[in-house]
C-alpha cells in the first residue's frame, strides 16, 4: 500500500471552523484567553459558556505559544489555544512567532494523542498579518510536521472566504509536486512499518532514522535500500522488544547508500 501523500492528509476547507469534525479546532486567541472577535468569538458562542470558565484558570497565554481546552459543546472534544502575532511590518520576529502558534498545537495535540486538528489562519484578521505570506509559513510548518509526526493523520485548513480557500489550495499544490523529502519520509515509515511487523519488535527512534535518512535520499528505490539494510541489521543484531538503532548504524546505512 501507498503511504498516504501529502494532499492526504491536509484537507482545504471553506467554511466556519466551529462546525469541524475533528478531535480539535484551533483558535486563533488574543494573550488573556478571555475571547474576543472573529475566529474567537466564534468558538467561544458555538462551544457555550463553560469555555470561558476553563479558560478563565488558564492564566493567558503567550504569542506563539498554545493551550487546551474541552470543546463543550462544539463537535470537536478540544479546543487549543494559540496566540498569534500581531503584524507590525514584518520585521519584529512574526514570521517565526506564527510558525510556532502551528508547531505547538500540533505538538499539544500529538501529545495527548489526537489525530485530527483544523486550524483558521491564525493572525489574518484583526492581527494584520498579510494572508499569503501566512498562508505560505502555515502550510510549510504542517507538512515539516508531519513528515516526521505520523501519528497526526488529518489537518483541515478551514478558510473563511473563496479568496483564502484558492490561496491554500494553490500553495499546497506546489508543495506536492517539490516535497520529496515528505514522501522519502512516509517510504521510510511504511518499510519501518514492515520490519517491526515481520520481527514483533518496535523501533523506537524511527522519527529519529527519518530524520537523518529522509532528507538525503531521493527516490523510492533508495528508500528500499535503506530498508533492506535496517532489516539485514535487525536479522543481524538479534534486536527483540524495544529497540533503538544507533546513530553510527544509520550513519553506516547512509554511507553504503552513497557508495553503491
Ligand atoms: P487574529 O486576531 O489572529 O487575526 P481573527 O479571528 O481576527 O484572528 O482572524 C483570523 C482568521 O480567521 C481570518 O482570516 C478570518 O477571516 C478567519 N475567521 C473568522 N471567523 C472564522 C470562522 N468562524 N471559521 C474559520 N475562520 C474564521
């Protein structure tokens, strides 16, 4: 079987966010998470009151940071938090501070085991910030996140309006045709997949092995390899249980790669 592409797994949809089917939505939050205008209020009218009241215990949030709630009575179980930067020209560090408003929620919803996640774009309202530069760092920053996360199956981009729904759909687009390291990744993850099978055994770095590995390989041919020598290794080393394969060994793999 394939593993899942990119345009799998990050769905473009027009429309209001609160209505999602996802274990969470994002909200795009202001630093006191006590609610407020577009996105925000939103979430805050379609969950009920009870979310103010959880919020309220939470004591802020900073920019480009993120917090959980229950959803209430929205379709999603959570909500999270993030705040995103206020645009002032682009010199004051934004771009970085929205990449990490999508880091962290989708680290916070990793964490507590989540698999579905839909995001608003964060700081494109009353916070100013220019839609396509947003558009742009947002998608960047979830497809560097799931090359390496497999455990977060499905992000929905909810976009209000036609004109922030074709600007996604476009970016993502040129994403799929240029981002091999994501599919070498997902190769690398399925052929883990197989040896863990075949051998009852459960590689634990294997985000690590993908790390290392994905970028520098280029087809799916190479990807075999890499497979075939991780298995050869495990056959090898009699690995059984837990196992971490070491630096040096996934050097070694790297290395042989490069030599044949
Ligand atoms: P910020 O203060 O971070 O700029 P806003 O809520 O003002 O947040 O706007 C963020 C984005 O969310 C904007 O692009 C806006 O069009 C969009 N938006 C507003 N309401 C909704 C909604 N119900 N669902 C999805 N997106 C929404």
């Amino acid at each position: 079987m394939m593993p899942p592409g990119i345009t799998d797994r990050v769905l473009v949809v027009e429309g209001d966010i609160t209505r999602q089917r996802v274990d969470a939505i994002v909200n795009a939050a202001n630093p006191s998470l006590l609610g407020g205008g577009g996105v925000d209020g939103a979430i805050h009218r379609a969950a009920g009151p009870e979310l103010l009241g959880e919020c309220r215990d939470l004591g802020g949030c900073n920019t480009g940071e993120a917090k959980i709630t229950s959803g209430y009575r929205l379709p999603a179980r959570f909500v999270i938090h993030t705040v995103g930067p206020v645009w002032k020209g682009g010199g004051a560090g934004e771009d970085t501070l929205l990449s990490s408003c999508y880091q962290n929620a989708l680290a916070l919803a990793e964490l507590i085991g989540l698999r579905s996640i839909a995001f608003p774009a964060i700081s494109t309202g009353a916070y100013g910030f220019p839609l396509e530069r947003a558009a742009r760092i947002a998608v960047c920053t979830i497809i560097g996140f799931l090359t390496y996360h497999p455990a977060i199956e499905r992000v929905v981009l909810a976009c209000h309006g036609n004109a922030a729904h074709t600007l996604y759909q476009d970016i993502l687009g040129q994403e799929k045709t240029i981002n091999t390291e994501y599919e070498m990744a997902q190769a690398l993850f399925s052929h883990i997949s197989m040896i863990e099978a075949s051998h009852g055994i459960r590689i634990k770095n294997r985000e690590a092995i993908a790390r290392i590995i994905a970028p520098t390989i280029k087809s799916d041919t190479q990807a075999l390899s890499v497979g075939i020598s991780l298995n050869n290794w495990v056959a090898v080393a009699g690995a059984y249980g837990e196992v971490t394969v070491s630096e040096s060994v996934i050097r070694t793999i790297l290395d042989s790669l490069k030599s044949a």
